[in-house]
C-alpha cells in the first residue's frame, strides 16, 4: 500500500523510529499552535501524549489520489466528519498477539498494560466500520489479499460516480 497519512505525537521517538516516516514528531508547543490555528482533522491523547493528523497532510496525500490513515475508532469517526466518503476498515488480531507484537517492538510493561486496557472496548467499535478483518497470526498474505480485494472494491465503486 501507498499513500500513507502520517500522523504527529508529542511522544518521543522509539529506537528506529524516523521523522516524516513513522510520525511527524512535534513539541506540546507545536500541538498547541496546530490546535488554535484549527489544522487538525484528527486528534486523540493517548498514553500522556498527543497524536493526530493536519489538514494540510491529508490535503497533500489526497491530491495524489487515494490515501489511508492508521487511527483508533475516536479517529476514524473524526475523519470521517471531515470526508465523509472515506472507506473505514478495522483490522484486528487477538489480544495475544497485540500483546506479543507490542513486546517485539520493545514496549515497556506499563505502555503494554495501557494499551491492552482498551482492547475489549476497541473491539466492540466493530460496528462503526464499514469492514472487519480479521488479522490472523501468521496469515499475513492472507490479510494483506482481503484488504487489497476491498480497496479495489471501493476504489471501483468511486469510479463508477
């Protein structure tokens, strides 16, 4: 997939991370002018910092045609207030396996715990979406061919108005 919206977070990096790439790293100062000048599409505060996405970085992607964003359901339902044809997608695995991902990429006990406290309610936004994929553990071509088939779905149903 191309054409990936990339969030900001006041959140330091983690190692490995680059600028531009994983996330638009800012200061709370940054945010706070980004919030009182109204350039935000989306926003949430997660874990002690701030993440979302600008106006101008949806914008941009948008003008090269198609584009997606990672984001939680609060995200979602704020994008789709501002583009209300985007298509939404929940991708989803066990908790196990959010649990063994988060440990591999070296998340500290505490940030794990956090995270895994939303996932049953996360889970149940299920119905918000206009899909559901299931992310199975090791079936990653699988995934990757579910989603690919309902983007050239919906992308088909775009060009056809």
């Amino acid at each position: 997939m191309s054409n990936e919206l990339i969030s900001f977070t006041t959140r330091e990096k983690r190692k490995g991370e680059v600028n531009g790439v994983d996330y638009h790293f800012i200061n709370d100062n940054q945010h706070n002018i980004l919030v009182y000048k109204n350039k935000l599409v989306e926003k949430t505060f997660y874990g002690g910092n701030y993440y979302g996405l600008t106006k101008d970085e949806v914008d941009s992607k948008l003008k090269l045609g198609h584009a997606f964003a990672i984001v939680d359901c609060n995200g979602m339902q704020q994008l789709k207030k501002y583009y209300d044809n985007c298509v939404t997608i929940m991708l989803h695995t066990t908790k196990e396996h959010a649990m063994l991902q988060m440990l591999k990429r070296g998340d500290s006990a505490h940030s794990i715990e956090s995270r895994l406290s939303t996932f049953n309610e996360e889970l149940s936004n299920k119905q918000f979406y206009d899909y559901c994929v299931f992310n199975k553990y090791g079936k990653f071509e699988q995934t990757r061919f579910i989603l690919s088939s309902i983007l050239q779905v919906e992308m088909n149903k775009m060009e056809e108005i």
